[in-house]
C-alpha cells in the first residue's frame, strides 16, 4: 500500500498464515472497550487480525489520543493485547490490567 508501505492483499495473508510469531508489536487508529482494536482500511484490518491470531505475545502501541476514538473497522478485541501507552487521562481505562503506561 503506496501511503503506508503497509504489505496488504492476499499474498500477505497467505504468506502471514504460514508463520507463527513469538510476539508481535502493531500501531492502531483507534482503541475502545466496547469495540476493540479499530483502522479505517479494510486490508490493513485483515493483516493486523491475521498476524495478531499468529502471534502469542501481543502488543499494541497506541498514544493516549486513541483512547475511545472508534475507525470502522475491528481488527482484535480489547483484552487480546497489552497496550502500550503514555499516561492516560480518561479514568475508565485505569481498572485494566492490560494497560501498560510508560511515562518519561
């Protein structure tokens, strides 16, 4: 994908189904309780749920703004990852143990 640099289509996914990950770090547009993991492009869904299903350890890295904005589409659920995040203001997201922040 020209804008990204993002590998999408079906070779990738044929290619990411073969491989089995250790671990796995990816970015998100959008992260909520209610709809998880979320990116507005279709494809690049498809790779992110695809490598995060054949990965054992999960990570996202999401800075604080992403907190309950909400992309159309899914790729995972909320509680598949540890997040990986700055300090966060929104006080609902402080009672999950999935949050990692990292402050400076």
């Amino acid at each position: 994908k020209a804008t990204t640099d993002a590998l999408v289509g079906p070779m990738a996914i044929e290619t990411l189904r073969k491989f089995h990950f250790t671990i796995g770090f990816w970015g998100t547009n959008g992260v909520s309780v209610e709809s998880g993991f979320t990116t507005p492009e279709p494809n690049e869904a498809m790779i992110k749920q695809i490598s995060m299903e054949q990965s054992k350890k999960r990570y996202v890295l999401c800075d604080v703004s992403k907190f309950a904005a909400v992309s159309p589409i899914t790729f995972a659920q909320f509680e598949s990852a540890v997040i990986i995040t700055g300090k966060i203001q929104d006080k609902r997201y402080k009672k999950y143990e999935n949050i990692v922040e990292v402050l400076k």
